[in-house]
C-alpha cells in the first residue's frame, strides 16, 4: 500500500506541474504569406537560351511585408537563383517540371513555396525547315529556325523573314556521331499530344548506309530506333528496301522502294515504338499489294482518320483508314475504296477520269488542300495532275472524299493545256500543293529541272501558270511550308543551295505583272551539299484531334 500510495502521489504531481507549465510558452503571430508566380505573357513552354523574368505576386496575411525573407528559386529541383525576382537565362530542359519559388520567414523558421509547370525544349524544336543532304558522302541534317531580322528600308526599321541556320543538327547534338550515308527521304510525325514521351515531332530517316532507317527525337535529336528491329522477326522481310516511313495516330506504314507497305499499330500513341512490323503480310487491297509510292500525307489532317493513296496497282484511289478520334474506334489498316456519291456528273461528263476506275490515266501527282469537318465526318479536298495516256492531254482532276471513304465527290477535271512541255517528255518533274488553300494559298507548285512553275487555281484562264524562279542547278525537292496560314515555299537543289521563297498575295501579283520581284526570295543559304529532302517540321501538331 505504501508503494501503491508513493506512485499515487508521483503521477497527481505530475500532472498538476504539466497543466499548471500550459500557457507558460510565447507565440508569435504568423504573417502568412501566400504566392502566386505569374509567366511572361501566359507562356508556360520556353527553349533553351531564353530569359525567363517573374516577379512573384505576394500576399500577407498581416498586409505588410515581413523583413527577415529568404528566396530561392528552383526549377526541377535545382537552384537556379536566391534573388526575389527571376531573371533566368535558361539552361536546363524539362518537359512539365516545377518551377518553384521559397521563402523563409527568418523570424519564424517557416517557408512558403508558390509552384508553376512549365517546359524547356531544346532550341532546334521550334517550328522550322530542316534539310536533308549528302555532303563529303555523309548523311547530315541541318535545321533551319524561322525567325526576323531588322532591316532598313526608305530609312524606316522593319522587321522581315529569316532563318537561324544550325548545319549538321544531328551530330552537334550527338558528340559528333555521323547517321550514314546515302539518304533518301524524311517525314515527320508526332508520338503524344499531351504529357507522354516527347510533344515535339520526330523524324522518320531513311538512309542506305551507316545506321539505316532511322527514328529520331524532334527535341534532342537522339536516334530513339531503328526500323529494322521493330519488324517481328527481327529484321527487314527479304527483298524490302525502305524508301518512305508514315505515320498516323496509331498506324506506321513503312513503303518499300517497290511501293510494297508493311505495317505495324502501335499499342499506344504514347508509348511509340512500341510494337512490331509484321514480315509476312503486306497492306493489300482485293487480296492484291498495294502499291505506296503516291501518298497523300498532311501532318496536320489527322482528323481525316487515315489517309489517301493512288494505287498504281488497282488503278483507283484509296484510304488507309486508322483511329476515329470522334468515337474512340480502331479501324488501323483498314483499306477502303472511296464510293462515287455524284454519279450524274460522270453522266454529264462521261470523257472524265472515274477517281474508282483510273484505267487509261497516268497519276503524276495527287495532294490535300483543304479540309472541312462536319460533326463526326470529315471531308478532304484532293486535287491531282493527271494524262491521259491516249492523248497525252494534262488535267486538273479535283475531288473529295470523307473520312473512312463512305463518299466521294467529284468536283471538277479541268484540261491544263499550259503544262504541256513542262510535265513529262524525260524532264524530273517535282510537285508541292499548297494546303489551306481557302486562307490565300491557291498555289500547286511544279519544277522542271532547274525551273519553278506556280499555277494559281483562281487566276485567269489561259494565265494560271506562272514561271516563278529560274534556278542555277536542278531542283532537287520542294516544300510549301512555314504553318498553316504563312505563305512560304521551301527549295532545295543539287548543289546545295536552299531558298525560302515568298508566296504572299503582292508578290505573286508582281511576278505576274513584271516577270519578278525583289521580294520573292525571301531567304537563301548555300553549301548544303546535294539537297535531297526539304520539309516544314512542326513543333507540335497543328488542327487534327491530337
């Protein structure tokens, strides 16, 4: 009992010295601090080399500022600066990482933090042409970064067209690694819309030597694959030679230089490169090979779900059919042959090429110029330069056609007298129809060797083609690009040389009234080698469902 009364005793005292210490201890009223980090005019994407400038919105829970602050400002983890504004110039990549800001009350020990997402890319992911060339027998890519520069005009400043020139991209981001040698073609698809591997376009490279067909990242310029192990047995089929690699939303088709297609649907447009090529079955259409050498491909037209061929095989177009972004269906591989909905108008014309039976013409060329959606439908306008091969008489056969081939509308087919001697007769003739043609681009771009023709579709009849530029050398390649509303044509040739040309509305109305004009070449630069392949590389895709 004396232990028992002893602990008793123990325990009541404690406790009593613990409620009479309560409210002994000094608190400091906290001057919260809450912090809004607001970016340059809503811009959340930067690219390397850039400054970054914030200037943190700070709201005190006392409405005053407390003096003992401490900042520090970090980006992915890492500090990048102790000063209460940001001015950052950038120096570190990340895609969607915290760029973080925290303050320290010295007074009291305690940090607030404010936290945005943004992206740093590379500088070569931007928007640009890149250039695909053989130079001292090597492979090399070259990217070309639309920019302006300042120039004095009638003593008045303005700004104009211009590239920012990297040469020989792949192998400054490499440490000097070469691709190979004799290349023969690039494309550019995009692997994710939001959050996924890269949201910058990459490139298909097709080349002969050295690495072969390649897969490289738009944003570091890394090889990510190579087209050879992504087939099922672990190599190329016998006798496939690649000459084109295309890609949709989850189909890859990969043309051999005999036009035979081999395919592959991804598991996931996130996760690319992710499935294999089948070696035993080609894409074919009523049990026969298709042939792939004339695609139709506009990176920007996903919402047409797949894409249009003429197939010199059965004579007639068709439609690779891929993801329908409307319903969430998967139709990848799919091969559908358009069905004629206007019948009367071969009725009223019978002497016109059936765009389903093209038996007696010759196809030189066929691309997309517009396109128009409609709820879960989708039509896309089609023009191409065709002969008939009995006569020899060069057309303008204009259509269109739905998504899935559920209808085809024959609009127009149009005798083009003025081609004649220009397309054909053992000339190489290259062509590059304008897309976005109801924005003012009524352009279908044609060379005969070292001469560039441009026929404008609204102009006059009997005065549409226009010869545009008399090039030293052939042209080797030709690319309407700079997005979808800028007017500008990319010109390779086979000595090197590269040309931005001018297709804005007063410059082609004084080619036609004068013959030139000082401002149709608006960019040129030289020693690329021999120019094998010229294209507009997005940085991101432009007006489809991704």
């Amino acid at each position: 009992m004396k232990y028992i009364l002893a602990i008793l005793v123990f325990v009541v005292g404690l406790l009593s010295s613990c409620y009479e210490d309560k409210g002994n201890y000094d608190y400091q009223i906290m001057n919260d601090i809450i912090i809004t980090l607001p970016l340059p005019d809503g811009n959340d994407v930067f690219v390397l080399g850039d400054e970054i400038n914030i200037q943190p919105e700070l709201t005190f829970s006392q409405g005053v500022e407390s003096e003992s602050l401490t900042y520090s400002w970090t980006f992915d983890g890492t500090e990048i600066s102790t000063e209460p504004v940001l001015k950052w110039i950038v120096d570190k990549e990340g895609q969607y990482k915290d760029l973080r800001l925290a303050i320290k009350d010295q007074d009291t020990g305690v940090t607030y933090y404010g936290t945005t997402m943004i992206s740093v890319t590379s500088v070569y992911v931007n928007d640009g042409w890149v250039v695909l060339s053989e130079k001292d027998g090597k492979t090399m890519l070259s990217y070309l970064r639309s920019t302006t520069k300042e120039v004095e005009e009638d003593g008045n400043k303005k700004n104009v067209y211009d590239c920012a020139v990297t040469k020989d991209v792949y192998a400054l981001s490499n440490g000097g690694e070469m691709l190979g040698s004799t290349p023969v073609s690039i494309n550019q698809h995009f692997v994710t819309q939001w959050g996924g591997q890269d949201e910058t376009s990459w490139l298909w490279l097709v080349q002969k030597g050295g690495q072969g067909c390649v897969d490289i990242s738009g944003s570091t310029y890394h090889t990510e694959g190579r087209l050879a192990d992504m087939f099922i047995n672990g190599g190329y089929p016998e006798g496939f030679e690649p000459q084109q690699v295309y890609d949709l939303y989850l189909l890859s088709m990969a043309v051999g230089t005999d036009g035979r297609i081999y395919t592959r649907v991804k598991e996931s447009y996130e996760l690319f490169n992710t499935s294999q090529f089948l070696n035993d079955q080609v894409l074919s259409y009523n049990g026969n090979p298709i042939d792939g050498t004339m695609i139709v491909f506009e990176p920007s037209f996903m919402d047409q779900y797949g894409v249009l061929l003429y197939d010199k095989n059965s004579k007639r177009y068709l439609q690779v059919c891929d993801y329908d972004s409307y319903t969430g269906a998967v139709y990848s591989g799919r091969v559908t042959a358009p069905v004629v909905q206007n019948e009367e108008i071969y009725e009223a014309h019978p002497n016109w090429a059936r765009i389903d039976d093209m038996v007696g013409y010759k196809v030189h060329h066929v691309g997309v110029y517009a396109y128009q959606e409609y709820g879960s439908n989708v039509d896309g306008g089609y023009r191409a330069v065709i002969e008939k091969e009995s006569t020899g008489e060069l057309y303008i056969q204009d259509f269109r056609i739905s998504n899935y081939g559920k209808a085809a509308t024959v609009v127009s087919q149009n005798e083009v007298s003025e081609l004649k001697g220009i397309i054909g007769n053992g000339a190489k003739n290259l062509y590059s129809l304008c897309f976005y043609q109801e924005e003012g681009k009524p352009y279908l771009l044609i060379s005969r060797d070292n001469v560039l023709y441009l026929y404008k579709f609204d102009g006059d009849m009997g005065k549409r083609l226009i010869k545009l530029h008399t090039f030293t050398h052939n042209v080797t390649t030709i690319a309407t690009g700079g997005g979808s509303y800028e007017q500008y044509a990319g010109v390779g040739t086979e000595d090197g040389e590269f040309y931005v040309l001018n297709l804005y509305k007063d410059v082609i109305e004084e080619v036609i009234k004068t013959g030139d004009s000082e401002k149709k070449i608006a960019f040129k630069e030289r020693d690329f080698g021999n120019i094998v392949q010229v294209i507009y590389k997005l940085k991101t895709v432009r007006g489809g469902s991704w």
